[in-house]
C-alpha cells in the first residue's frame, strides 16, 4: 500500500477524538477510524473528518456496536460524529 499524500491527523477537545482522513485512498480512512474506536471507552465521541461519506464505514461500526451521525462541517468537508450505539 502506497503511503498517504499527508499524514493522518488526531486530536483532542471537548467535542471529543478528532480524526481527519481527507486525501486518504481507499480503505486507509476505514481502516484508522475502526483503529480509533477500538482504542477508546464507550463514552467518548469521535469526530471524522473526511472527504466523502464512508458507506462502508456504518456496516462496520454497526457489527462492533457503534454508529455514525452526519454533522455541520466545513464546505466539501463530510464531517461525522461516532458515539457508542445505545
């Protein structure tokens, strides 16, 4: 797999865990957002960052017990919230 254009960016504030994808090819962005989910508690909230709305993205985190909401962004920019799924 050829190595991203840019690096993959995270962060912390108080609306959560912050992943940025955008410029990733095809399955990086799956890939790194699973990985972040797996590594935190139930209780904090990710923020994904990406260029595109990942359909693949909600199967997955449905089968591990979590789910992805669609939220305000930037123009072009997908912007998701992913919470644990009641």
């Amino acid at each position: 797999m050829k190595p991203p254009e840019e690096p993959l960016r995270r962060w912390r504030d108080a609306d959560g865990a912050h992943i940025d994808v955008r410029g990733l090819p095809p399955p990086e962005p799956l890939v790194a957002i699973l990985s972040l989910v797996r590594q935190l508690d139930a209780t904090t909230r990710v923020i994904v960052h990406h260029d595109r709305d990942p359909q693949l993205l909600h199967a997955e985190l449905a089968e591990i017990g979590w789910r992805a909401e669609r939220i305000a962004g930037e123009p072009g920019e997908v912007r998701l919230c992913v919470t644990r799924a009641p």
